[in-house]
C-alpha cells in the first residue's frame, strides 16, 4: 500500500494557493512545517512570522503561496481528504462482499494513521491530528459557500459519496446513506478529541486499544440493517 500511494499525486483545487506549494522546495517545506507548528501549537497560535521562522525563511516568502493562515489549514485539510480517498480506493479494490467492502471503507475513514511516510513532505500521523482537532476552523465561517462553488470540497464529498454507494448496495432503501457517513466522519474526529482531551465524554479501552472503529462500525451496520 505504501508503494501504492507514494506513486499517487494529490492535486489540491489551486483556489486555495497563489503558488503551488508543491512546486518548489520552499513550498514543500511550507507545507511540512506548517503541519508540524499546527501540531505542535494549535492554528489559534499558528501565524506566518512563527512559521517563518520554523521553516528559516521569511513571512513574504510564505505570502507569496498562501493568502491567509486559514487557506494553509483548509490546503491541508483537502489533501488529507485527498490522501483518504486514495486509500480508500486502494482498500475496496475487487472486494466482493458487500460487508467486507464496507467494513474496510470505514476502517479507513475511522482508523488512527500510522506515521508511513509515504510522502516525504507529509506527517501522516501529525497531519490527521491537525485535521481532527483543527479542520472545522477552515470552512465553518462565511467564505464557505464561495469555496463549495469553487469546488474545494470535491475530495470530501467523494470520500463520503464512494462510502455511501457500498452503504446502498447492502441495504438499497436506506434513506440517509450521506447524512450516516458525514456523521461519522465527523464522529471520529470529536472522539478522538475527547479521547486526548475530555475522556469523560467518550469510552476508553480498558486494554488501552482503539474503540473508534469498532464502535461506528457497530454503529453503521446495526444502522443500516434495522
């Protein structure tokens, strides 16, 4: 799978960027370090002096492929979901059981990464992170209707719409096969959040594994079979 997706070439919609950060080595870098400040302090603290100074360049040179902090974070979060579609495709590949197929399509949507480094300049483990506890910010404010129009959201909606047809074909009259895996996707991210942050809100493994798929899992099969 590693081999599979190093080969894969994420193209992000060029409304979010001025310059293609994948295009230079600066760039590259841009995005790398960007991922490790978000990590490492939030994208409430994160600003392009402190980047700057991460990365050993300058705020000018960091304005000259980003507009704003917040395009940085929304450029991240459609690659992740970029990312995700590639695996997901990868996952479903001639699996004939329709269960099987959904099962693995919601591992891959629920799942916590594994640092791979399939893409040299990607923190796979950082990047998922960042996305869980930060992507909200980047399109839950006015400027979202504009991107939507722009297509920004393509990688998302078709992650969610490839999840949504392997729903279908187990259970055709299934109303809500969007809203289900919207919810989901969503769902894993607060419970991660709580998971590291609020425990109270959500249920830990005794044995100290992963709850999160099992548990929507459980949850979108008994769902859909009701």
């Amino acid at each position: 799978m590693q081999q599979f997706l190093s080969n894969i070439q994420i193209k992000v919609n060029d409304y979010l960027f001025l310059k293609d950060p994948f295009s230079s080595e600066l760039g590259k870098r841009i995005i790398s370090g960007s991922i490790e400040l978000m990590h490492e302090i939030g994208f409430e603290a994160f600003t392009f002096k402190k980047l700057a100074k991460e990365i050993n360049s300058t705020e000018a040179s960091v304005y000259r492929y980003f507009e704003n902090k917040n395009k940085v974070l929304l450029y991240m979060t459609i690659w992740f979901w970029g990312w995700t579609e590639s695996k997901l495709i990868f996952a479903i590949t001639n699996v004939e059981d329709k269960e099987l197929k959904l099962k693995k399509a919601l591992a891959v949507i629920t799942e916590a990464v594994l640092e791979d480094r399939s893409f040299k300049e990607i923190n796979e483990r950082k990047l998922q992170k960042v996305v869980y506890d930060e992507s909200a910010k980047a399109y839950i404010n006015k400027l979202v209707d504009d991107e939507n129009k722009n297509g920004v959201f393509a990688y998302y909606k078709s992650v969610v719409q490839r999840v949504s047809e392997i729903i279908l074909e187990i259970n055709p009259n299934y109303q809500y096969p969007h809203m289900l895996v919207s919810t989901i996707i969503e769902g894993t991210h607060l419970q991660r959040f709580f998971i590291r942050h609020l425990p109270a809100l959500t249920t830990s493994n005794e044995h100290g594994e992963d709850n999160v798929p099992q548990f929507f899992t459980d949850l979108v099969l008994k769902t859909i079979k009701s």
